[in-house]
C-alpha cells in the first residue's frame, strides 16, 4: 500500500502500523532548519499568553519536545505490524494539521 502523503492516509480505510510509520518518517525527514525556527517563533508568539514565571520554561519544553518529537520518529523501529484504528489515526491528523491547510473536511 503506497500513500501519498500525510492527505492520503484520511483516504484509506485501513491502515497498519509499519506503512504509517514509514509515511511519518519520510514527512519527518523533510523538517528543515526554517521549519523548527517557524515552529519556536509560533511557540514565541503563543507564549505572550502564558504566565511570565513560567514563559521560559514553556518556551523551552514545547521547544525540546518538538525536536525529540521529530529525532524519535526519525529513528523509530517497529515490528509490530498491525491495524491501526483508521479513525483514530483520522483524528490525530486533523488534531495536528496546520490551522490554515486545505485538508480535507471530516
């Protein structure tokens, strides 16, 4: 099963564990240098809402989290290789797609 990118998987009515993990991966190898300072400068902005002693550390955790985020995937292996609930993958997607992207409508 070959899918296209991350919009292919809301297509399929099934999904195992392996071939998500191999799309995950190849999306994550496309994470350039400009992407992690376009995700810092989102969390920057969004930090201005969170309480001033705590900024700092907010900044840095969802900073250091998406960095391991992104390693993990990258290096991840798996030998499990079963079915995923193609609803729950769904969600998950929707749940971290760009506000402003042309997915889809569920």
């Amino acid at each position: 099963m070959k899918i296209e990118g991350i919009k292919g998987v809301l297509s399929y009515n099934k999904i195992n564990r392996k071939n998500l993990l191999a799309l995950l991966k190849t999306e994550a190898r496309l994470i350039n240098i400009q992407d992690i300072i376009q995700a810092s400068s989102f969390t920057l902005n969004d930090a201005k809402y969170v309480q001033g002693s705590y900024r700092k550390t907010y900044i840095e955790a969802y900073n250091l989290a998406f960095i391991i985020r992104i390693k993990e995937v990258k290096e991840h292996l798996t030998d499990d290789n079963e079915y995923l609930d193609v609803d729950e993958v769904h969600e998950a997607i929707f749940a971290f797609k760009p506000r402003n992207s042309s997915y889809g409508a569920r």
